[in-house]
C-alpha cells in the first residue's frame, strides 16, 4: 500500500472525553476525503464515558472510526497498541488535547507525497487555542516552542512531537516503538532519538496546523514539571548523558566539560532567581497573584513560568537520584 493510500489517526487518551468528542467532530470536517483516513482512539481504560461517546460518534462520522481500550497501562503501550492496530502505511500521531484544522490531515499526507522514502516523518505545528480562558498564564504559556522551527524545512529526528507527527508504520515496527511504562513524561524524546539514530528525518510542515486546547494553570505546570523530572530516569537511563542534558539545559558534570561551560551562565541565573526559597516564598505568591493584580501581572512572563517549571523539574530529578540511592543503601533481608 502506497504512501497516496492514506493515513491512520491514533489519538490516545486518558479521561477527556468530551475533548475526543470535539476532536473527532473537527476530523469530520477535514478537508481530505473521508475515505482517505480512517481514526483510532486508543484508550487506557479512562474511567469516564469514552467507549460509550466513540461508539456513538462511530455511528455519526463519515470515516471509519474504532475504539482500542486495554487495561491501564501508561501512555506508551496504548500509543503502541494504536500503532499496530493502523490499517494504513502512515500513521499521525495526535493528542487528545490537539484540535485539528481542517486542511491537516491533506497537509500531512501532501508532505509524505513529497517526501516519500519510510524514513521522513512530518512534524505539524500546534498552537494555543484561541478558545482557552484569557488568563495571564495562557497568555505567554507555550508548551511545545514552535518558534524554534520557523525557517526550517528538515528538523533533528529528536524533535519527535506525539502531539502531531505523522510516521510511515513500516518505519515505526522495523526500528523500534514507544517503551511501556507508567511514567507519564519524555515517552516521545527517548522514542524520537532511537529512531533518529536509525535514521529518522522530520519534515517539518506548519500548514499542518492543530490548535492545543488544554487549561493550564501554575500548580499544573508545577505538578507536571516534578512528575518529569521523577521520569527522567527514562531519558537519563537510555540516552548519552552528553545529549541529554545539555537538552534539557540541566546543569551536570557528566554532560562533559564543554557542555558544563556552556550551561555555566544560565545556571548561575538560574540559582539565583529560581532557587527554593525564591521559589516558594516570591515567585510562587506572585504568579498567583497575577491573575487579578496588574502590577503582578507585569511579572507573569514565559521566562518566570519557565523558570519555576525548571526548579521542580529538578526538584523531581534530586528527589529521585534521592531516592534509588536510598533504595541501593537499603540492606536486604532474607
């Protein structure tokens, strides 16, 4: 089956119905014909209404719709189970969080057209929804930094985006998919820069455009910040520390010397305006206050929500070294 055939949508979910709900109307309305695509919402058990909300959808849309539900697992299996489950060569990976644009689905399948070997992916862009609440974390909050791209056409393989990439499946099975694990954070990078040293090469095209409609806010990004960095044994287990780390701009000597170097300005700044008391005791009340104080709100900028992410990130990222060590001092018993 050719690349012209058409392409598999694999939203993977966890709980957010009504988000799928909004998502698979969106699909309907691609400007793709409806036989060119079909769509797959791989559930991990979500304990809300989802399998009775696809099935109903299933008997509305006019493309072929399916539901995958397995026993809880994490994101990386039911990504997995997605991908085998395609019926067609390409597979677009999106988020049950990614409001897609009409023309989407024909952008993505017009770019593997012209990049035809099974070794291109396509990267589309995903910006903050227009329909989120005008607070003032939502009004500088950018999640993916798209800007990075602009002016590119091929980008590192590493940028590999679950968010909305599309892969040939062939690609996919042959050199390697998503490790299974219940840790939710940096599934896609550890996954991209396998396949990059397999030969991955992403197409980055912006007119494959979704909107990302997911309500943030400061203890949400903190939260999640911490859980990255209790995974990050992923990234740091399975990944060359010189690569990684420098990635993430975490300040460490086994990055190398030279990467060291290069970090050591940002992580003096860093360690004194984001450090834990500054933190706790003046970020954090400020950023809370921003939504209803404007003078706070002159402070509530990416660099200072960055920057408290940061510090929990790496919070999460000592208190799990913190934690296998104790695990290895821990003297058995028999």
């Amino acid at each position: 089956m050719s690349v012209e055939s058409g392409i598999s949508v694999v939203i993977t979910t966890y709980n957010r119905q009504a988000m799928v709900r909004k998502i698979l109307e969106c699909l309907d309305r691609q400007t793709l014909a409806l036989d060119r695509f079909e769509v797959i919402v791989a559930d991990d058990e979500s304990p809300d209404s989802t399998p009775e909300m696809v099935e109903e959808m299933a008997g509305r849309v006019g493309y072929p719709l399916r539901h995958l539900r397995h026993k809880n697992q994490g994101p990386g299996a039911t990504q997995n189970a997605g991908i085998r489950a395609a019926a067609f060569p390409i597979v677009l990976l999106i988020a049950d969080d990614i409001v897609p644009a009409p023309q989407m689905l024909a952008e993505h399948l017009k770019t593997h057209r012209e990049f035809s070997g099974e070794e291109f992916g396509v990267l589309g862009k995903a910006a903050q929804s227009p329909e989120l609440p005008p607070t003032a974390i939502h009004k500088v909050w950018d999640p993916f930094q798209y800007h990075r791209f602009e002016g590119r056409r091929e980008i590192e393989g590493y940028h590999f985006m679950g968010c909305n990439i599309s892969v040939k499946k062939n690609f996919l099975l042959t050199n390697g998919l998503y490790r299974e694990r219940r840790g939710i954070a940096h599934e896609d990078i550890e996954l991209g820069y396998r396949l990059w040293q397999k030969g991955l090469r992403i197409i980055y095209n912006p007119e494959a455009f979704a909107y990302h409609e997911h309500e943030e806010s400061l203890e949400r990004i903190c939260s999640r910040a911490y859980e990255r960095g209790m995974n990050f044994d992923l990234l740091s287990d399975n990944l060359p520390a010189e690569f990684v780390f420098p990635l993430y701009k975490i300040f460490t000597p086994s990055a190398g010397l030279v990467a060291c170097l290069k970090m050591l300005p940002r992580e003096c700044g860093r360690f004194v305006l984001f450090n834990g008391p500054a933190v706790k005791f003046f970020w954090l009340p400020l950023l809370r206050r921003a939504e209803n104080n404007p003078l706070a709100a002159k402070f509530a900028t990416q660099t200072a929500y960055r920057g408290v992410s940061g510090y929990y990130l790496r919070k999460g990222l000592r208190d799990k070294q913190r934690q296998k060590s104790n695990m290895a001092e821990r003297p058995c018993v028999t």
